[in-house]
C-alpha cells in the first residue's frame, strides 16, 4: 500500500521537476533567460520535496495521507532550494544523437514530458500507454532502445520486459528501466530478466540521456561486429568454397587464421612437386560425349583430391587431366617428400578403383603417369588483386613436366633429388638420364616401386607378358618430337601383343622414351583409318632391330591388329 502511495506522490512531483527542466531548456533556447531563476527554483523544490518523501518512514507516510498537511519549508529549507536552484540548465550536445525510442508509461504527462525532452536531442521517439501497447509497437516497429517503466497497471514492466526477450536478444533491442529509489528489488529483478540498465525516479535527464548513448553506442558496436562477422564469415566460405577442394583441411584452417595468407607476394623455399597426366584421355574425350567425359573426368579427379589430400598436399591447380600438387607449401614439413612419393603410389593405386567404376559404365580403362620432384622455387599468391591464386613458378615446375612427359601409364618416375630427400623408404627399380629439353644437363630419374617406412605401399608390375602372334602385322610407324611428326612412314611389323605394350620391329632404330606413332597397313599397304600412340621402353637385342612400346593411348584398335595377325600380311 504505502508503495502505492509513495508512486502516487513521486508521479506528480517528477512531472513538476520534469516540465520545469524542460521549460528551462527552452526558455534558454528562446533567449527568455529572465524566467530561469525561478523554473530552477520551481526545480529545486521539486527535488527537495522527493527527496523529503524519500526519507519519510512508511507509518508516518500512511498517517500523513490521511491528517496531516505537507509541511512548508523552513528556512533552511530555503536555503538549500535557493542554493540548488543556482545551478544552470545543462547544455544540449552539439551534435544530434539519432536513433528510434520507445517510452513506455502508464502517465500521460510522463510519456509527453520525456518524449519532448529526447525529441529535442534529435532522436525519433515513440510512445506506449501500456505493456501490451509497447509489446505490439515492438513486434510491429524497428526499434533502437525501449525506456520501460516499472510500476504500470494491468502489465508490469518486468513482465513486458520478460516477454520481449523471447524474441529480442539484449544486443538487438536494449531496454532501460525506470524505478523508483526505494525499488531496489525491483532493479535486480530488471537485470536478471535481460535489462541492459537502469535509471531512478524521479528522472535526472542528463543521466537518462548519457545512459541511453551509452546503450545506443553499445548497440552500435555490436550491430558493427555482426557486419563483420558476417564478411568475415562470408571471406571465410569463400576460402573454404576456393580452397576447401584442393587442400587439406588443416591448410584451410591455416589460411582462415591468417589475413595475410591471401595478399600477394611469394618466396622462395624448396617444395616437392608432384605432377600426374593421364595417358590417352584426348583420344578418348573426343569419341565419348561430352556429359560421360565430364562425368569421367570428376570421378577421377576427385578420387585424386581425396588422396593428396590425406597426405597434407596442397593442389595447386586441375589443368585439364592433369593435376599439380605441392609438398612443403603453404606448410612446410620435414618429411614433404616422403608424403609426396607416398601420394603419388597412392593415386596410381586409387586409380585402379576409378577404372573399376569405369568398367562398369563401359568406359575404357584410364592409366597416369606421374612424375615427383624436389627443388627450390617461388611460391606465393600470383596474379592481380582482383584475380590471383597460390601456386609456384620456377626451373623445378618446368623440370617435374618434362619428366612427367617420360612415364608412362602407371609409371611413376622420381628425380635424383627426391631420392636423396626420401632415399630411406624409397624402392626404386630401373634408373636412367635423358635429356631434357630446356636443361643443359641430362636428367637422371628413378622408376619407383613402392614406399616403406610407415607407409609400405607397392605399386603392382606394369610389364605384361607378351604373346607371339601368328602372323606378323604390318604397320606404319612415325616419330613424335613434342608436338611435330618426323620419319613419318616408316614400315614395320608388330610381332608380339600384350594388353598394354608391343614388340615391333622396324628398319629404324628407335631409342628409349622415343614416342611414336602407329597405324595399320591395310591389305593393299595403305593406312587404315585410327591410330596407337606408344613410348619405346626399351630396345632388343638379337637379330633385327626390334623394340617394346608401351601404349600411351587408347588401343581399341588392338582387336583389329590381333584379327590382322590371322590374315596374310600386305602384298603377300
């Protein structure tokens, strides 16, 4: 009860302190200084008198309400409302503040009072008569910050405060309440519900003022940190959506840590590289249709991604059926080239599974080369600030090509200087030099066999028994340097067969690595329509001059040279 009656009393003595203040202020604007003495006067004794009910103990408060007269000030009294009303009206800030408010109270002239005063500092203010007022204008309006009275009738504040915060986090729509000082239960009530602040009755403006910019600049900076968040969330899909693909996870994780980790610029540092090609696809892409090599294509390359990516390597880019795949950046690792050779045995034995898949869909089975090479080259972002990517440039790269461009399929070659970096769990078999183009030195490469070491992966044996056939199988040979065709022409005979590797003997004598061209003579000792692209493995001895080739395209035209070895051979 004598809560009650001390709100009752509080209510007009708060819109007495309110409206003399707001006078005042614009009194001052308006120039009509001769009427601030007595507004802060008018003020003063408004603050002594809730400061007098403040102090007023409870019995006394109750006897009062229903015998006694207010007392009038004694000269003391006086003095300090003298003394009080000395003080100036505050400034108004220079700057406008901005932002949409909601007043909720249950008293007109507290609603007008407050409004009016916020108005003046240049934000939007609303107005509420009741918690289910200020709930629907909440669920209806964007807000920047409810001022939420606590004693209302029908719906508390507390309960008005209690259900917006279903749907308005504290970040999202701050609320300060408006209690009386006596009120202090109601206070930690307010902040356990979710307030952000509170201020006390009767309302010091230039408090209620500071604390709701406070609120305000709170909002703000939360409101800033979700936009940044939210582009750095955006950034990060985009790192994960370009390089999530190609690189193992815990390089993903890195680049997300690091800002820096897409600025351009590079350095030096030694890498392995790892560079792998399918044998034949051309050939093949061009009599399939274009959804079946896409779709051969994918499954294929993604069998690839997975295994480099299990082994920490970052894929530096797809160039058609061909993948190039680095160890040692952005990480560096001390055992990059052990990884990079253990990769390279596990993608010619993951390939097995594609062609399996491929075998079911009836597509011709696929076969890589691959080629493994350790050396120093510049590695960084590469390209303009508006299209750029992570890769390496430098002698290594082109040397890792043109040793890829010796294997053959299944083959996997390892230059000298893998070997020395990964010799311990290396299994190599045959080792040879050539001559590289571009490289002054012969290069010297190793065939690998298999990994050791934690890894003990095998790759199976690519020799195939060949068969003699019945009748010797005339064919016309030519020579490949890169893309330019020489000795084209050249009869020869093809006198064994495997699935995958030829004996021919030819007038020409043929060196190891050569590549070549062969196609069918027909009876009449033309060229038949078709072709076989083979690499020579190595040279007979013997009588003749005879060699092996392994075939480095699609043989579909083997079924015919095995229906040929029946048949007399031209111009018999």
């Amino acid at each position: 009860m004598t809560d009650h009656l001390r709100h009752e009393l509080r209510t007009p003595l708060n819109q007495i302190l309110g409206y003399s203040e707001l006078l005042q202020e614009e009194a001052q604007e308006a120039g009509q200084n001769r009427f601030l003495p007595d507004l802060q006067r008018i003020a003063a004794a408004a603050r002594q008198l809730i400061g007098l009910l403040d102090r007023l103990p409870e019995r006394a408060l109750a006897s009062a309400m229903g015998t006694q007269r207010p007392e009038v000030a004694g000269p003391a009294e006086g003095d300090a409302i003298e003394h009080a009303a000395a003080g100036a009206v505050e400034a108004r800030p220079s700057t406008p503040s901005s932002g949409t408010l909601l007043v909720v109270d249950d008293v007109e002239m507290n609603r007008d009072m407050l409004s009016r005063r916020l108005s003046a500092r240049g934000y939007t203010v609303l107005t509420a008569a009741s918690g289910l007022e200020a709930l629907e204008m909440i669920a209806s309006r964007e807000l920047d910050l409810v001022l939420l009275d606590v004693m209302m009738p029908g719906m508390s504040g507390l309960e008005v405060l209690q259900r917006l915060r279903k749907d308005h986090s504290v970040a999202e729509l701050p609320v300060i309440m408006a209690t009386a000082r006596d009120q202090g239960e109601h206070v930690v009530e307010a902040l356990r519900l979710g307030a952000n602040d509170y201020v006390t009755k009767p309302l010091d403006f230039p408090v209620v003022q500071a604390r709701t910019e406070t609120q305000l600049a709170l909002k703000r900076a939360m409101e800033e940190i979700r936009r940044l968040a939210d582009g750095l969330e955006l950034r990060n899909h985009f790192i994960r959506q370009t390089f999530g693909r190609y690189l193992s996870d815990e390089v993903v994780e890195g680049l997300l840590d690091s800002p820096e980790g897409l600025r351009l610029g590079g350095e030096k540092r030694t890498v392995t590289i790892l560079m792998a090609d399918l044998r034949g696809f051309t050939g093949m892409a061009e009599r399939l249709e274009p959804e079946r090599v896409v779709r051969i294509l994918n499954n294929y390359l993604g069998a690839m991604a997975e295994v480099i990516a299990r082994f920490q390597g970052t894929i530096d880019e797809f160039i058609g059926d061909a993948v190039l795949a680095l160890f040692g950046a952005p990480i560096q690792r001390p055992d990059d080239a052990q990884r990079a050779v253990a990769c390279a045995v596990a993608m010619q034995l993951a390939l097995c599974e594609v062609n399996a898949i491929n075998q079911r869909e009836g597509v011709p089975k696929l076969e890589m080369g691959i080629a493994v090479n350790t050396g120093e080259v510049v590695v960084g972002n590469i390209g303009s600030e508006k299209r750029a990517k992570y890769g390496v440039v430098g002698r290594e790269v082109n040397l890792t090509g043109r040793i890829e461009g010796y294997t053959v399929g299944g083959q996997i070659l390892v230059s000298d200087a893998t070997l020395r970096a990964a010799a311990a769990l290396l299994q190599v078999g045959e080792s040879f030099c050539f001559q590289a183009k571009g490289f002054k030195d012969p290069v010297k490469v190793h065939d690998l066999l298999g990994v050791g070491g934690p890894y003990q992966l095998t790759l199976p044996s690519r020799r195939e028994k060949l068969e003699k056939l019945e009748r010797e199988v005339p064919v016309s040979i030519a020579v490949l340097d890169g893309k330019h065709v020489r000795d084209a022409g050249i009869e020869a005979r093809l006198l064994s067969l495997s699935g995958a590797e030829a004996e021919i003997r030819s007038s020409l004598r043929l060196t190891t690595f050569t590549n070549v061209r062969i196609r069918l003579l027909a009876a009449d000792g033309s060229e038949s329509p078709g072709e076989i692209y083979a690499k020579v493995l190595e040279t007979c001895g013997g009588e003749g001059n005879s060699f092996v080739v392994r075939f480095t395209s699609s043989a579909e035209l083997l079924d015919s040279v095995r229906r040929d070895a029946g048949r007399p051979p031209a111009g018999a």
